[in-house]
C-alpha cells in the first residue's frame, strides 16, 4: 500500500521529483526557447540540454518534445515553483 501512495504522491506533484537543472531547462521549454538559446543562456552545451530533455521526457511520460512542452507549460501554470520555496534554485541563473 505505500508504494502506491508514494506513486500517487509524485503524480500528484511530478515537479518535485526534478533536479534544479531538470525545472530550470523545462521553464525555459515551457517559455518557447529553443535548445540552443537555452545552452547559451544557461552556459551549458548543446548536448547538455538535449540529455536533459531526454531525461525530462522519460520523467514525464512524454513522447516527444511538443508533449514535453505541453506538459511543461500545465505543470508550471498548475504549480509555479517559487524561488523561496527552493533554496536549491536560489543559485541557478
């Protein structure tokens, strides 16, 4: 039974089962912005962002990346991440 209610929890929030890096590029996915204006803007390569999209599809259940961005943009409106609720995120650019 508690397996279940952990997998029901992370349904609920799937946000909290990302990295920072991970919520950081699926905002950046959510706001439109493109694999390489992403690496330039968060100083990482090309083939960082592509790995992490890949990562995020998996996490996320989405098989490709306009369901990516879908999903991104739901969860983000649904459950906006507040830079005070994680201090994690406090040192992301």
């Amino acid at each position: 039974m508690q397996v279940a209610l952990a997998h029901t929890s992370a349904r609920q929030n799937p946000l909290a089962e990302l990295t920072p890096r991970e919520l950081q590029i699926l905002s950046l996915l959510a706001e439109g912005k493109p694999y390489g204006r992403i690496a330039e803007e968060i100083n990482v390569s090309y083939k960082t962002v592509v790995n992490v999209s890949s990562q995020l599809k998996q996490k996320l259940n989405a098989r490709n990346l306009p369901e990516l961005i879908r999903t991104a943009v739901q969860l983000l409106q649904a459950a906006p991440i507040a830079k005070t609720s994680r201090p994690d995120l406090e040192k992301l650019p």
